[in-house]
C-alpha cells in the first residue's frame, strides 16, 4: 500500500510539472495508466485514496503558503 501511494504522489509532481495546463481528469487518466502498468489498483479503487489526495491537497497549500510568510519573517529579521 505504501509503494502505491508513495507512486501516486510522486506521478502527480511529476505529471504536473511536465504539463502545466493539465487538468484533473487528464491526471487521474495518466496516473492510473501508470498504475495498471505498475500492477496496481487505479486511483479511487482503494479505500484511503481519498485521504491520500486530501493529504496532498493540504500539504501543497500550506508549502505553498508557507513559503510566502516564512520568506517574508526571513526578510524582517
């Protein structure tokens, strides 16, 4: 289960940063051929793959985020 998400959030970095107009649906058509060809279950197949996608979501926005406001701290210092 690890190797499958670990697999899954290392092919949306990779297939959003390749193509920076891709939309969701196209991503999970990407994803989930690379996960057929891995041997494993397509994305929303398995029981936490919503989780595993909120997770993401959540620690894109904060780095993101983050980012932001620690640089700024950085600079009043």
């Amino acid at each position: 289960m690890m190797e499958r998400n670990y697999l899954i959030c290392a092919l949306t970095g990779w297939f959003s940063a390749k193509q920076k107009s891709l939309e969701g649906g196209d991503l999970k058509i990407m994803i989930d051929q690379r996960l057929i060809e891995s041997g494993f279950p397509t994305l929303g197949s398995e029981k936490g793959d919503a989780q595993l996608l909120l997770e993401m979501e959540s620690e894109l926005l904060m780095s993101v985020m983050g980012r932001k406001f620690n640089r700024n701290d950085r600079r009043k210092n």
